[in-house]
C-alpha cells in the first residue's frame, strides 16, 4: 500500500486559541478520504495547511514520502468551495487559462467529456448553473492531470439531483486512480464517497477508520424512530433521546421486541415509527454531541 498523504502532528496556535492539536493521518494512494467535523473543530485549518494556503505552527505534510513542496504544489488540484471566475469567458477559455499555469496538462476535450460539460464548452462562465458551475470548478481542480486532488464542501447548495450527478464524477475520478481528499457537511454523501474518514472535534482526531468499521465497533443495535409528537408528555421506562432537528426521538436498542412492548402503551400513533441501522450521522452526533451541518 503507497501512503499517498501523510500529515504528522499538525498544530496550529492563534492567540488564545489552540485550533489543531497534534492531528495526524494518512492516507492511501487511490482512497477517497474524508474529514469531518462541526464548525470550528479545526479541520477547514487543517486542510489549508496541507494545501498549503496557511503555515502550522508545528509539524509536517509529507506526500508520496517527501516533505511536501514543489513537486507537491505541481501534482495536486484544489476545489475550493467559493472560487471566483474571470467573467466574459466561456468553460473553454477558463481551462485554457487555468492549464497554461501548469507543467502538466490534462487534455480539455477529454476534461469537458469526464465533467460533462462538453454542450457547455462555449458558454459564459455566468451563466452557468449551480450544478454546471462546481462541475467547470472541478475541471479547473484537474486541469493538470492531479494525483492527489482536495474537494472543499463541493456539493454546498446543490440540488439532490445535481449532488448526485457531482458523485458520480467523483466516483470517476477515483477508478482513474485519482486520492481524494474530501470536506463535506453531508453525511450521506461521506458513507458514498468515502473509503476512509476521520472525525474532528475541538482540534483533535476522535475517530479514524472506514464508515463501516466505525459503525461496527460503536454499535451492536438499531435505532427506533418516531416523532415527539406521537409520545405522551413524558416518555417512561425506556432510555431515549430527542434530536435537535425534526422533533424526533430516537431509541437505541438490541431488543426490538422488548422496546416495542414499552413503547405501545405510551405512543399514540405507531404508524410512523421507524426503525433502521445506525449510519453517521448517528456516529457523529454520540462522538461530538452536534449535527452536522453547515
């Protein structure tokens, strides 16, 4: 296994404010890895310093084994969550610009074809749709043919259809043996996208591994669902706890049957109840005690 990324013991220190502390990880060549975390965890810190945008105060990024520098600078692409366009220029004319910068060159018509933006090759960067604009962002991420590649929230504000489109070409990118190194605000899109994960909270590491194998070594049960409003004024003889969005309360138990008999005589309506496996947002919430959004 060739560790694509490897970053040791990372600190940043502001003025009064530890924001990294002593975080490490690597990452393999070929995964696609993910860094989650609430807002203010320090992970938007970390990530900058391994792109290089800002110096730690200690430690080391090393890629492919080397500390990383110009050979890292040249090799990776950055999708950046807010990035300004030249205006009156077409999705062709901001590759050509963006590829003349580089040593390397990923060939545009290929480019335009991967990132289905080939109908919109001659179209004016303004007037590009949501969707359209973070597909032309991701060209410009892969206008020299990046080894490593950093995608910032690349989904933020899409819609479900257009999110979707966004991780079919992700997934395209990594069967091409492309590492990806991901931030996202979207759970759902962290168990599809992601090979790996690490979770920050107050600028530490607090869980590292797959998705599935976190899971797996958190929790042994399911995870009964229903509405607050279908509880009586107080739910009674079984441990429970209410989620801050939706109004719903959750029951984690390896009993189905012993937690329905409790729950019956106490719900109103258990038409709407659910019962389902734990994913990650249930991770994060127990880790972090947040959800994660933006």
């Amino acid at each position: 296994m060739t560790i694509a990324l490897q970053a040791c013991h990372l600190r940043k220190q502001y003025p009064g404010v530890l924001a990294v502390d002593d975080v490490s990880f690597e990452v393999a060549e070929g995964l696609c890895f993910g860094l989650l975390g609430p807002n203010g965890a320090g992970k938007t810190t970390t990530v900058e310093i391994i792109e290089g945008v800002m110096p730690p105060s200690a430690g080391e990024v090393y890629y492919f084994g080397e500390l990383a520098g110009s050979r890292f600078r040249e090799e990776t692409g950055i999708q950046f969550q807010n990035t300004a366009l030249q205006d009156h220029l077409s999705v062709r004319e901001t590759l050509q610009m963006f590829q003349s910068l580089y040593d390397r060159k990923a060939d545009i018509d290929r480019l335009l074809c991967e990132c289905s933006l080939v109908d919109l090759a001659e179209r004016d960067n303004r007037k590009l749709s949501g969707g359209q604009r973070q597909r032309l962002l991701l060209a410009v991420a892969l206008i020299n043919r990046p080894r490593l590649v950093f995608l910032d929230e690349p989904t933020t504000g899409l819609d479900p259809q257009a999110r979707r489109n966004f991780w079919d070409l992700v997934r395209r990118i990594q069967r091409d043996g492309t590492t990806i190194i991901l931030t996202t605000h979207y759970m759902d899109e962290a168990e599809v996208l992601c090979d790996q994960i690490a979770i920050m909270d107050a600028g530490l590491i607090i869980a590292n591994g797959s998705p599935d194998a976190l899971l797996r070594e958190r929790y042994r049960n399911v995870i009964i669902e229903l509405p607050a409003e279908d509880v009586g004024e107080q739910l009674t003889g079984i441990e429970h706890r209410k989620r801050d969005t939706g109004n719903i309360i959750e029951i984690l138990t390896d009993d189905v049957y012993a937690s329905l008999q409790a729950l019956a005589p106490q719900v109103t309506n258990l038409n709407r109840m659910k019962i389902r496996q734990p994913n990650l947002d249930d991770l994060f919430l127990d880790l972090t005690g947040h959800t994660l959004r933006s």
